[in-house]
C-alpha cells in the first residue's frame, strides 16, 4: 500500500539481503528506539497513522508544531467544520504563521522574519499584530481554505506527478473548499545506490513517494511556471473524519501558499 513508503524506504537503505529472523530481531531494539526519538519520516506519514479522535483533535494534541494553526482555525470560525466535515487537511505548521507575521527589527538571518506583516505595517505607520485575533477572521478564512478539501484522500488516491514531464505525469487539479484551484499529484523519486560513485545505480520512479500539492492563483492562466508548490513532509495521518497531510515549511510560498498576498490582505484591514 503507498502508505507504506516510509517504511520502504528504510527498508531500502538498511536491508540488502534478506534478513535472518535472528538479525531482525536485533535490529528491532534500535528500530523502535528510533521512532520514539522521531515519530515522523521524511515523506511519509506517522508509523500509525491513525488519529482516535477529529481533525481539530489531531491539531490539539500537536502542540509543538501545529497549536497556531489550531488557534487560527478557531478564530477563521473553522472548529465544527473540522470536528464534523469528513476532509482532507493540507497542513500548514506553526513556524509558516511566525514567518507571516515576523517581527519589527529583526536582524537575524531569516528573512522572513525580517520581512513579514509586522515589519511591513510598522514602515507603513499601522498598528502592528499582536496576537493571532489581531488578524481579521475573514483574512485567516480565506486562505486556510485553500488547504482543505471535501473527502477522504491518502496519498495513493492521488495520481503520479513528474514536474519534469507534466504531459505525461501531471497530478490532477482539485477543489479547494472555498472553490480555489490545486494540483496535487506524488512525486515518484528514483532508487539510488551508491550515489556519487561509479558504482551508481538507479532504477526511475522505484523509490519513495511524497505527495506535492501546487496552489494555482490564476485558473485562466495555469502555467505550471507559476504553480506554487509544497511538498508534504508527513502524510496519510487518518482522524475520524478525514486525512491530514503536513506541509514543509521549508519549501513553496508561505501561509496561504502566498503569505505577501496574505500580508497584502492585512495591510488593507489596518487602514
């Protein structure tokens, strides 16, 4: 099942041969020692993906990375939505909405500090946010609903997507809930052995796969040039009523999939 491509994936780069039961067995002392240290993989989902409980149950019980987010959806007017409403959730982290409002005299290295809704309405004279409610519920509405989606869809629902040949593997476009436009397709990465040596080899599309999701602002101009893409760092987490797939924030356009639009937005409540 594609929900198992994390464990392929170690599955790849730690076992060659075929296991005795006698090795696997000390094997699996370190293998569980590790999940404990990191529950999630790179481009999977949790070990168990099941969630006992409702979407905004799942963002509660998620603190570290994801209690902004579920403040957010209180104040966009989104909790019974995602309480009753069986959907998937493309979820922004945390760190994508203090990237978004950043901070007034920053001057560490992380631009998007240096340069978020708070330096912005500090130049322009505005009063700044303060807390998450400074921001209006209709701006923090809008573009989290560019993240949901009716239904139920893990990652081997979606179709293949190669950015390199988009003619022949070009995901499939999806309505958001608020009838926004994304392609959503996974990535099929190549098996590679010896990478970097003469003895490389690699076998395309036989490694493991990670869902992308690309927000297309303009649907009357789909150029994929001006896709703006976001890979999913853990996916395939199952609440009740729906699936969650969590974004990288290191990669694609910010809170909103735009946060300058997002600031944009902010700037014009503040007048």
């Amino acid at each position: 099942m594609e929900r198992s491509i994390t464990m392929n994936t170690r599955k790849r780069t730690c076992i060659n041969t075929v296991w005795t039961a006698a090795l696997a067995m000390l094997v699996a002392p370190f293998f569980f020692s590790s999940c404990k240290q990191d529950e999630y993989y790179t481009d999977g989902g949790k070990a168990n993906p099941y969630f006992d409980g409702t979407l905004m149950g799942y963002l509660d019980s998620r603190p570290i990375e994801l209690d902004s987010v579920a403040a957010v959806v209180r104040l966009a007017g989104l909790e019974e939505v995602l309480n009753t409403e069986e959907l998937t959730f493309f979820a922004p982290k945390d760190e994508e909405i203090r990237r978004l409002i950043g901070q007034v005299g920053y001057e560490g290295e992380d631009f998007f500090l240096t340069n978020g809704a708070n330096q912005q309405l500090y130049d322009l004279g505005l009063d700044t946010i303060q807390t998450l409610a400074d921001i209006d519920s209709v701006i923090w509405r809008k573009y989290l609903e560019r993240y949901l989606f009716h239904g139920k869809k893990l990652l081997m629902d979606y179709p293949q997507i190669d950015f390199d040949i988009l003619s022949t593997f070009g995901g499939e476009n999806y309505l958001a809930y608020n009838n926004t436009i994304s392609n959503i397709g996974v990535v099929f990465n190549d098996a590679v052995t010896d990478a970097g040596k003469p003895t490389e080899t690699r076998l395309k599309y036989m490694g493991y796969r990670q869902l992308h999701i690309s927000y297309i602002p303009n649907i009357s101009d789909p150029d994929p040039g001006r896709w703006i893409t976001h890979p999913v760092s853990s996916s395939d987490i199952q609440p009740h009523n729906g699936v969650v797939h969590v974004l990288d924030f290191n990669r694609g356009g910010g809170f909103g999939f735009n946060r300058q639009e997002v600031i944009q937005d902010i700037i014009q409540s503040k007048r």
